[in-house]
C-alpha cells in the first residue's frame, strides 16, 4: 500500500511539472502578416532623414526655441499625454504584481456558542496570521497575457506622447510663423494705404481744379477703403495668431519672443533629407504606437484562449488560534491550511469561445489600423516632399513676377503724374503689383511653413539634441519571437 501511494505521489508531480512547463508555452497564435503596399523609395529622395536631427538643431531662431522649450513644458495636452503614461505604467505594474501571491495579514475575534459545547456558556475564538488568498497559478498563460497586453499598452502610450510632441513642435512653429507673416501682410497693407491715400488726394485735387473728372477720385477712394479693411483684417490675424500661439504654449507668449521682422529662414539645415522608407517606420512614433496596439491585441487573443482551460487557484493560511488570548502564541496552537481549487468551465454557451473570436477581431481591426497608420505616414510624406520639389521655381517665378509688376506700377503712375495715361491704368497696375506681393509673402511661409511639415512627417521633434539616443522598447510579440530564434 505503502508503494502505491509512493507511485501516485510521483505521478503527481510529474503532472504538476508537465503543467508548470505548459504555462512556459503562449496562446496568442501566430502574428498576422502586414501588407501595407510600403514603397521601396520616395519621390524626389534624398540624404539621411532629418528626422535624425534634434528640434533644437533643426530650427535655427533662438526666440522660436525659447517658445518651444515654454510649450514642451506648458503644453495641456502633452502634459495629459503624459499623465497617461503614467496611469498606464502603473496598469503594467499591477497586471505584473498579479503574478506573484498577494500575502495578507488577518486576525478576528469570535464570539460563538456550539452545539459541542455548553449551549448556556458561549466561548471566544482569537485568530491571527498569514494567508494567500486565491492566487492564481498561471498554466495557461492568462495572467502573463494580461501582462503583455499591459506593457504594450505602456509603451504604446508612451509612443502617442512622443506623437503628440512632434505635432506641438511642428503646431508651435507654424503659428509662430503665422504670426510672423500676419504681421508682414499688416505691413504691406499699411504700405498700400498710404499710397492710396496719396493717389486720392492727388485725384481729388485735380478734380478740385476742373482737371479731371470725379470718376478718378471715387477709384482711389475704392482702393483706400479697400486697403483700409485689408489693414483691419491683418490686425485681426496677427490678434488671433497670438491668441493660438499662447494656447499652444500654455501661457503668454512674451512679445520679445514673438517675431517682429518677416521670418526668411525656419531651419539651420540647407538640404532636408529624407533618408529610407525603413527610417520612417522607426521614426514615426504614432506607426509604433499602432504596432503596439497590435501586439496587445495579439496577447489579449491569448488570455481569452487561456479562458477555455480550468483556472487553478492556491489558497493557503498559517497563524495561531486559540480559546484564550493568553494563551494564542504558544506553539501548540499554531495551525495551517493549504489548498487548491479548480474553476473548470463545462457549459457557458460559447462565451468563452465567443470571446476569442472578439479578440481575433479585435486584432484583425488593429492590423488594419496599423498598416493604415504606415500608409498614412507614406503619404504626408510624399506630399510635403512633392511641395518642396517645386516650391524653389514657384518662389522665382513669383518674385520676377513681384519685380515686374512693381516697375509696371511705378510707369504707370509716371505716365499718369504726367498726363498721358488715365489713372485707370495706374489702379490696375497697383492691383496687381499688391496682389503679386500678397502672393510672394504667401508662397514664403508656406516654403518654410513645408520645411517644418517634412521634419514633422519624417518624425523629426522627439529628440532635444541631435547626439540624443531614442531607444525603441520591443513589443511583447518581438520579445516572443526572439526567444523562439533564440531556441
């Protein structure tokens, strides 16, 4: 008898062994493919990635840095983007702690009458010790799963932060040159009018001495309060390209810090390259915070899987007990307990199954979300690179176009001062030479409001310093496959 049990004893724990080796294995499945149509290059591709470069390289207006180092550290939504990598760590901490056993001290005082006992004399029961209480032992992976949706939730957070803060640098700089060119258009308008007003004092004094007649005047009269409402309109962009600028900071902009001249130069960088279509994957951080999200969907495929098996669950107390509290600590009265228990599913109408499905879905959804993401990425890319590939002849063109309706201007206002010509003549011409000029000051920002949009779509602004390192943490589903290339 005695070997018979000696024999069960061994079988038990060779189960016990084989079930703790099958915990080693994860249900989460194969990885799905991803077929994002990734290109093998960029149109009009060049040099290293800019991307590489630290915004405090990149830019090259030492008041612009001052207020991106105001808005990093100001910004609400970078600071809540923050705030949820840190409600996420702690996720990932406890997701991580409910592996190991929670260890609890309890103790309790009775008070109680027995049918073993004098029913008229009620007796006291004192408790004290140390338990386990329902810990789960993990065979199937559950827990651990959970665990590693957890950290790739984590470090898909952290990657939206790092997102967020590429957009803030790339939202604070165009509005600090918004207001930058705001300002030039204001100047420009308060050019325009004065020199309308010029023009129509001089009309009115001809009309005055019987030289013209009153059509003139009214002419210049429409350009002067056409110009005036311009020079409204400007000082109405300049209030709101301030107001936007101070949102985006967080708090007031100091005026010194604010461009007074037209900005003529964003970037310190004289070629911006783009580097491969490898480097974007790596650079962009909203393109590894959809990884991430694959690979938790992945690990919450393999929890719900871990659901179809029986959940095994250890709970254990040791302490002292006793009738007297006097008496409590003495060694005869300590007393133990240990013992599994087994929650096996039999029938819940396939809800377990029902819940794998779900997660199947929920991965096919983030599969598509992520290679979305990349051709997203691809695509502001290529089209900021297809702006900078014909910016510099627009620039040209409209300059020799500004030059060229300058000198019309000035001919044509010759020849009316003169006699020759009508003032019609004149008001065309200064339309046009106006127009041209509103054009080069729009086709300058939005030349350096496109260096700006590149290093933003190229993933530039995570970094501070150029020589800085940004490491990027594996997601659970890499960690998985590098152990199985490991064996």
């Amino acid at each position: 008898m005695q070997k018979v049990w000696s024999i069960s004893g061994r079988s038990i724990a060779v189960s016990a062994l084989a079930l703790a080796l099958t915990a080693c294995q994860s249900m989460r499945g194969p990885e799905p493919v991803v077929s994002a149509s990734i290109p093998s290059s960029y149109t009009n591709a060049s040099g290293t990635s800019v991307a590489e470069q630290g915004y405090k390289n990149f830019f090259a207006d030492q008041r612009l840095l001052q207020v991106l180092d105001m808005a990093l550290e100001n910004n609400r939504d970078l600071r809540t983007a923050a705030l949820n990598i840190q409600r996420a760590q702690q996720q990932y901490q406890i997701t991580e702690n409910n592996q190991l056993p929670t260890i609890g001290a309890s103790g309790s005082v009775l008070r109680q009458v027995t049918p073993t006992r004098d029913p008229n004399n009620p007796y006291s029961s004192f408790n004290v010790g140390l338990g386990v209480t329902a810990y789960e032992l993990d065979f199937w992976g559950r827990v651990r799963s959970l665990k590693d949706n957890a950290l790739d939730t984590y470090l898909a957070t952290a990657s939206a932060r790092d997102a967020t803060q590429i957009a803030l640098i790339s939202q604070v700089a165009q509005a600090w040159l918004n207001h930058s060119y705001a300002s030039a258009n204001l100047k420009l308008a308060d050019q325009t009018l004065k020199a309308q007003l010029e023009s129509y004092n001089l009309n009115k004094k001809r009309f005055d001495v019987g030289i013209d007649s009153e059509i003139p005047v009214r002419q210049a009269q429409i350009s002067v309060e056409t110009a005036r409402n311009d020079v409204a309109n400007y000082k109405t962009q300049v209030a709101q390209a301030k107001n936007l600028l101070n949102l985006l900071v967080g708090e007031p902009v100091p005026a010194s810090l604010l461009p007074t001249q037209r900005v003529t130069r964003i970037t310190n960088t004289t070629s911006i390259g783009s580097g491969l279509p490898s480097d974007l994957l790596n650079n962009r951080p909203d393109v590894r915070a959809a990884e991430y999200k694959l690979s938790a969907a992945g690990a919450n495929i393999g929890a719900a899987k871990a659901r179809l098996f029986p959940t095994i669950s250890l709970t254990g107390t040791a302490g002292y007990a006793s009738t007297d509290l006097n008496n409590l600590f003495r060694s005869g009265n300590f007393a133990w307990s240990i013992g599994p228990s087994l929650d096996l599913p039999i029938f819940d109408w396939g809800t377990r199954k029902a819940n794998i499905k779900i997660s199947e879905t929920d991965q096919q959804i983030a599969l598509s979300d992520y290679e979305k993401s990349i051709q997203s990425a691809f695509r502001e890319v290529n089209d900021a690179l297809a702006v900078r590939q014909n910016i510099d002849d627009r620039l040209a063109a409209q300059r020799r176009l500004v030059n060229a309706t300058n000198t019309t201007y000035k001919l044509s206002n010759a020849r009316f001062r003169a006699g020759i010509d009508s003032y019609l003549s004149v008001l065309d011409a200064q339309r046009t030479s106006y127009s041209a000029e509103q054009g080069l000051l729009l086709l300058e920002q939005a030349n350096l409001n496109n260096q700006v949009e590149l290093y933003k779509t190229l993933g530039g602004g995570v970094k501070t310093q150029t020589t800085d390192e940004v490491v990027k943490q594996p997601s659970s589903s890499e960690v998985k496959y590098n152990k199985a290339d490991k064996k």
